[in-house]
C-alpha cells in the first residue's frame, strides 16, 4: 500500500507582516519552490512549481504506482476498445 494522508497541527510563525509555516520532516515535499493556493472556502493547498519537482511527487503518490507493469499494460489494452 502506498503514502496515506496525513496532517498535523503546527504553529504559525510571524516576522513582521509575513506568515511561515514550517513543514514537517515526514512531509514529503520536492523542489525548492511552492505554489500556494487559497480556495474560497479558505482551504491553503500547498504543491510543488517546478515540473521536475511535480513528476517526483507523482511517482511517489501515484495510487497506480503499486500495480505491475502486467496489470498496467492489461488496462491500456483495455482503452484500445
């Protein structure tokens, strides 16, 4: 079975006018910059901007990613019909 979901409650830092929010070790997260998006409900998404950075986090979340290449090959076999 692959990565569940997880969180956790962790402090908001203040210097000056901005906000930091330190993200945990075990939180995988790749690259070395982020986009931040703020949905109208108020919920703050966090993932990765570069390219390179979202294929790392694809191949580790892919819920796809634990089925052999027989099963896989098996599905797109399927969408040929």
């Amino acid at each position: 079975m692959g990565p569940q979901s997880k969180e956790c409650k962790i402090s908001i830092i203040r210097e000056g006018k901005r906000r930091l929010v330190a993200i945990p070790d075990d939180f995988f997260l790749e690259g070395t910059e982020i986009i931040l998006r703020q949905e109208r409900d108020g919920i703050i998404t966090v993932h990765p901007a570069e390219e390179a950075a979202r294929e790392a986090m694809w191949n580790r979340f892919n819920p796809f990613s634990e089925w052999g290449e027989e099963t896989q090959s098996s599905l797109a076999s399927l969408s040929k019909y």
